[in-house]
C-alpha cells in the first residue's frame, strides 16, 4: 500500500521539494492506473509556483474547504453517527500509531496512512471510503473544473478500490 501513503502526503500542506520527492517516489512504483493518475496530479501541480500551490491547497482543502477532506463528514454530515466513527478511528490511529498533525480523526491523509498500514482496516471505513471521496470528487468538480485535486481524488478512489472486506472483516 506504499501508493496510499504517497497520496496521503500529497495532502498535506505544500513545501519546497514535495512534489519533486513525490515524482522520484511514484516513479519507483509500478504503471498501475492509480499511480498514472497520481503522476498527472503532480504534473499540474508542478506547473504552479509554491505560493499557487498553497492557494491552490488552501482554497481546496484548507480553510472553507471546497472539497471537504473528511470522510465521515462525507457521509453523515455533522451527526452523531459521524462522532461514533471518529472515535472508532481514533482508536485504530492510535494503536497504529499515526500522529493526526491536528486533523480530525476523518481526515483522509490519517485515513490513507492507516490503511497503508493496516493489515485489517476497520470494516466501517472500507464500507464508506469509495462513496466520500466520490463526493470529494464530486464537490469539488462542481466548482473547478480543472482543479488538479480532481486527478488526486481519482488516484485515491482506484487505489482504493483494491480494498476489500470479506467475510471474516479484514482486508
């Protein structure tokens, strides 16, 4: 699941040198269509100076965030069925321990580095992972188009594809 936490760090806010550590990584994985896309996210991305990045970031993660970045508010909005799923997270970061770098529990980045991780990932999470970014994706397309994070969105919707819960709840 290295390509998972590739992605994970391509959420995080951007820096001097990310994208370019983010290419000499991806390049070293194989064609997968998951990494093609990822590959065409940080070619936009690398076409914008640092500050571009971080506007581009900010406007779309960030702070009134157009596409929302948070997996439970996704799916069940502000409710108490989303505090539930928080704190059964909480606990699987923990115990894996993953440093939520003040992000909620939901966020996808800890999500992502979890799942790269875990060798059996919450059930709750797999049943609910494809629909939010879905609604990620489909936010954000609603007012830009061309936003580059669309292609992010889409690498991690078929990287994650690959996840799958059987029977006995691993993955």
């Amino acid at each position: 699941m290295d390509t998972l936490l590739l992605m994970a760090e391509a959420l995080r806010y951007p820096h001097p040198g990310q994208v370019n550590a983010l290419y000499t990584k991806v390049s070293k994985l194989n064609g997968q269509l998951g990494n093609k896309i990822f590959a065409d996210f940080l070619a936009k991305v690398e076409s914008l100076s640092l500050s571009e990045q971080e506007e581009l970031f900010t406007r779309t993660l960030d702070l009134s965030p157009l596409a929302a970045p948070y997996v439970g508010y996704q799916i069940w909005g502000e409710s108490y069925k989303r505090g539930e799923f928080m704190a059964a997270l909480n606990s699987e970061l923990k115990t894996h321990e993953i440093d939520l770098e003040g992000e909620l529990p939901d966020h996808l980045r800890p999500i992502l580095q979890y799942l790269s991780i875990s060798s059996s990932p919450l059930p709750e999470l797999i049943e609910v992972l494809e629909k939010a970014i879905k609604a990620m994706h489909s936010s954000l397309k609603k007012t830009e188009k061309d936003n580059p994070y669309l292609l992010l969105f889409d690498a991690i919707g078929t990287e994650s594809k690959s996840l799958q819960v059987d029977a006995s709840g691993t993955a």
